[in-house]
C-alpha cells in the first residue's frame, strides 16, 4: 500500500491540505484514528469526545481537556466561530497567512452573527454588558445561518448541517480521488538516511505499512506529539489549551429556551489581559457530570440559568508525553488572567439581575489543546520537521495559546502548506 501524500488526521489541518492537494490531482491518503459517528445528542457525543465517561481527558494536574477523536476531527463539535487567531505572532515567526486567511473566509462563507440569532439569554446579557459599557461584538461564524435551528447543540455535532466542519473539505477530497482509512492508528513515522518512506499503522486486521513521499502529520495537539515521539523526535513541550471556565447565575426570568453558544464576544480584554468573555451554556449532561454535587440541580433548572465563558491564552507549560500522559495545571499567570474575567462576568451578571447567591463558576476547562510541536522549535517556516518530506500541520505548531478560537487560523495554515508541497 503507497501514496505520494498521507495525511494523518482528518480534522482542520488534515482535512483541508489533503483538499489542497487533491485539488491538484495528487495522491492522497487520509488516516484517521476515529470512525464516523451519529451526532446531534449527549449520548451519541460520549462515543466521540475522548475520555472516560463524559467529555474530556484529564491532565495528571486535574485540568479537563476537550477533543474528540473521530472523522472530521474536533471540527465537528466547534460553535463555529471563525476568527482571525495569532495572525501577527505567525507573521513575526515569518510565516505570513494573510491572503490565506482572507481565502479561508470565503470559503467558509464567515459572517457576523446576525442579530436575530441572538437567543434571549444573549441578549439579557448584551445589553447589561452595554449598560455597563463594555464593547460587545457579533461573533464571525462559518455557519449557514438559513440552515440553522438555533438548538444550541453544536458541541454535539450539528445534524441539520449549518456548520463547515472538516467534513466538508474531506468530502471534497475524497470526490477528487483521495483515500480514507478510519479506525486506524498511527504507530509511527518510518523513515530512512533522514528521509520518510511512510508509515506503520494498526488497525482491526492488524499492522500495516503505508508507503509516502510526504507525510503531513494533522492529529492534533494531543494526537500529534506521542506519534512524534515514537517515531524519534522531540515533541510534547510547550503545550497550552486555551484554558476556560463559565461563570453562571440564575434569574427570576423563566422559559428561556436553547440558543447559539457564543453568539457575541466581549474581545477588549485580549491583547492586555489575555482573555474573553462569550455567552454559553453547558448542555444538561455536561453539567450532569461536571457540576459539583451541590450545584447538579441547577442543570434542571436551564430556563432560568445564564452563563457567560472566560476564555484565556494561558501559559505554555504543560506538555504531553509519549505515553498519551497529559501534564498540565493552571499556573499563577493563569489564575489571574481567569479571576479577572471572573469577576467582569460577575458584575455582568449581576447587572443582568443574576441572583447573587446562585452566582458559581465552573471548573477549569481546556478546548484548544496545542504548541506541542512548535513553529521555530519542532518544525521550521515550511512546517517540516528535521525529518525530510515529514511536515506538521495543526494545533501543535502554533507558536503560543491565541485564547480564542483557532479553526480558521489552522485552515489557513493548511492552504499555505498544500500550496508549497505542490510547487516543490
């Protein structure tokens, strides 16, 4: 079994590179690690996101981390926001994605959140957010709003199909010839004389050996440094997770119903203070199972609850191993990046007419795992590694945490990088 190009993963990066170069008429094969899955409910989403029971791994420190491992990568359960994320820092690393970016906007057709997809619960907290002057923005979303039934499950995968995911590159690439093995589990890189030859595989029947003349390793910020590892680089340090917490409160207002998550941004605070504020909500299993006993009944009461999310661009200091061991913990710097936005989601809150009795935060949480194979540390301005024809392509290249979402930053990463492999 051969191909010129062996894409590991499927999601953004994977996704779209193996598009790039098919879209060429390369030979492309896509190896995924997940399978395809139903979406669109809490139990169909535990077979998908990677943990125990209930969504998310647990860093060694106690810090959940969220992704999913399955066709289409984590791109299947994102609230679809589309923003612009590190696009300067990539710049000073000397890799400009400006005309990229603006090529990934149109294809994901982003656009502002319309004002009459704000849920009500968005709006409560849009206007004391007004009220108490801060800058509250649409947030840009690569969603087909005609298509949207405002549910407020994206983050178990949307079944009326509003939403680019990776799927939709993948799909594309598949019609142009590209090769899809699911279920199959990267072992390691094989390489000779410092050059790749392919790659070792197991899946069901076995273990396998794919020839390449490239290999672009997409799986992910936690996926993609223990194959680094085993294959005999240095990977794994350096990784952050766009650490976050929702502050919530309860209002005498009742019959709120479901609605986009994150549907504005308060991003005022980013560039000083590292992080922003959205309005979101947990869905009822969630909450279910991270909720601390004392506050699980509150999931029963969702027509009342408001909740607003600090996201920040937290340090990068944990790191992940090649046993799959994830070692991370909120550092001092952190901390106080998450009080700050704790206490404006507070007051934002308060002025909303939250009850101040029922205002709690939840636990520290991780969505955007990366840095771990490191643009300038692991891979150079071309996203290769010391290992000729073996390039890097997702999360883990990114140079630190952007504390906000970085799915279009990524795709435009992938069409730069499908652009040089086929002008070599």
């Amino acid at each position: 079994m051969g191909s010129s190009f062996l894409v590991i993963g499927s999601g953004a990066g994977g996704a779209t590179v193996a598009k790039e170069l098919a879209s060429q008429g390369a030979e492309v094969t896509v190896v995924e690690k997940g399978g395809m899955n139903k979406l669109g409910t809490s139990w169909r989403a535990l077979k998908f996101y990677s943990g125990s029971f209930g969504p998310g791994e647990v860093s060694a420190e106690g810090i959940e981390l969220l992704r999913t491992i399955m066709v289409g990568g984590s791109t299947v359960v994102t609230l679809g926001n589309g923003v612009r994320a590190l696009q300067t820092e990539l710049k000073d690393a000397g890799v400009s994605i400006d005309e990229e970016l603006e090529e990934a906007e149109r294809e994901l057709r982003v656009t502002a959140t319309p004002k009459n997809f704000f849920g009500t619960r968005t709006k409560i907290l849009r206007d004391s957010s007004i009220e108490l002057g801060y800058d509250v923005k649409p947030m840009p979303k690569f969603v087909d709003f005609k298509r949207c039934r405002m549910c407020g499950a994206c983050v178990l995968g949307c079944r009326y199909g509003a939403k680019w995911t990776a799927l939709n590159p993948l799909g594309e690439a598949r019609r142009m010839g590209a090769k899809l093995i699911r279920n199959a589990e990267v072992e390691k890189v094989l390489q000779e004389g410092g050059e790749v030859r392919g790659a070792r595989i197991r899946d069901a029947s076995g273990v396998h050996e794919i020839d390449a003349q490239k290999i672009v390793l997409a799986a992910g910020g936690l996926g993609t440094p223990p194959i680094l590892q085993r294959s005999g680089l240095e990977a794994g340090e350096g990784f952050f997770a766009d650490l976050f917490v929702v502050t919530y409160g309860l209002l005498d207002k009742r019959g709120m119903g479901e609605e986009i998550g994150m549907a504005t941004i308060i991003d005022e605070f980013h560039e000083n203070h590292g992080f922003i504020i959205s309005p979101i909500m947990d869905v009822k299993l969630d909450m279910l199972l991270s909720f601390p006993l004392s506050k699980k009944s509150i999931a029963f009461k969702r027509d009342r609850l408001i909740g607003l999310m600090t996201k920040i661009a937290d340090d990068s200091s944990g790191r992940v191993l090649q046993s799959g061991r994830i070692e991370k913990s909120a550092t001092s710097n952190d901390l106080k990046k998450l009080e700050k936005g704790i206490e404006v989601s507070k007051q934002i809150l308060s002025q909303a007419g939250a009850e101040s009795r029922s205002i709690f935060v939840s636990k520290i949480r991780g969505a955007h795992p990366g840095g771990t194979a490191a643009l300038g540390k692991i891979v150079n301005k071309d996203f290769e590694t010391e290992v000729s024809g073996l390039y890097v392509c997702d999360a883990s290249i990114l140079p630190r945490a952007p504390g906000s979402p970085p799915v279009l930053t990524i795709v435009a990463l992938a069409k730069k990088l499908g652009s040089k492999l086929m002008a070599e």
